[in-house]
C-alpha cells in the first residue's frame, strides 16, 4: 500500500467514546460499549481503535480531509491521531530498512462543522492529486476529464 486518503475518519475511538460530554457518545453507549464503566469494553475497543494501536512501523503516505466543528468526527482525535503517526514514522525511519522512503502525512482540516457537501469538487482534486503524486503518475489527462464533470 503505497497512498490513501481518509475523509473525516474516525480514528480515536476510545477516547472519544470516554468523553461523555461530547453530543453523539450517550447515544452511542449502547452499540460501542461504555469504556468508562466496564474495562472488558475498554480492552475491546482498544484492540481496534487506530490510535490505540499507533506503532513504529511502515506507513502509507496519508491524506487526511477534517472538519473544523465536526459534532461526529471531534478534530481533537484527528489531530491527536496525526501527531502519533507521525512520532511513529519518525522512530520507524530511525532504523529504516534499505529503500525506505519516509510517507507524507497530510492533514487538511476544513472549515465547516460536518462532513460538507459544497466545495466537494476541490476536497476530490486535492485527494486525487495527492495519490497521483505519492504514486508518481501524470495526472493532467485525469484533471482535463474533471473538468467535464466538476465546476471549477
């Protein structure tokens, strides 16, 4: 896997789901499991929530797209996700094997409190134009047929 993009993930699921002063996780409570209450819960989300599991290793170059006031994907845990990776990616390339090449993260944080709609047209060309760069591809014949179906 060489590059990916990733629109308002949600990423840091256990600390998220600890924070019940935030809108949506009452609501959620009762499909995730209280972490706060019960450590079997905790144990379970850690196991998959991406944060938790942030290691020194090989990454792909990322895009990340998020929200300012994002009331379901808290920019916090987006932010607090990209810094780790990044630390991570750093200590990895400490020992790196031959041929390593260290991945761009990118965090492109959006104004707007949801997961818009308008503007979607630029969110798609930076996203295209960033995996056509990290995988070294001419993207002008891709950004000419866009044209045709995006307003720019």
């Amino acid at each position: 896997l060489r590059a990916v993009t990733l629109e308002a993930p949600f990423l840091d699921v256990l600390n998220t789901m600890m924070d019940t002063t935030l809108p949506l996780t009452l609501e959620e409570l009762e499909e995730w499991g209280n972490p706060s209450s019960d450590e079997k819960h905790k144990n379970y989300i850690k196991r998959y929530c991406p944060y938790q599991n942030i290691k020194p290793q090989h990454y792909p170059s990322i895009h990340i797209t998020a929200y300012e006031n994002d009331e379901r994907v808290p920019l916090k845990g987006i932010v607090n996700n990209t810094e780790k990776l990044k630390e991570a990616i750093m200590e990895h390339a400490k020992d790196p094997s031959e041929g390593y090449q260290t991945p761009n993260i990118i965090l492109d944080i959006q104004p707007g409190g949801n997961h818009v709609i308008e503007d979607s047209h630029k969110k798609i060309t930076a996203q295209i134009k960033f995996l056509y760069e990290e995988l070294g591809l001419d993207s002008t014949s891709v950004f000419e047929n866009l044209k045709k179906y995006l307003k720019f």
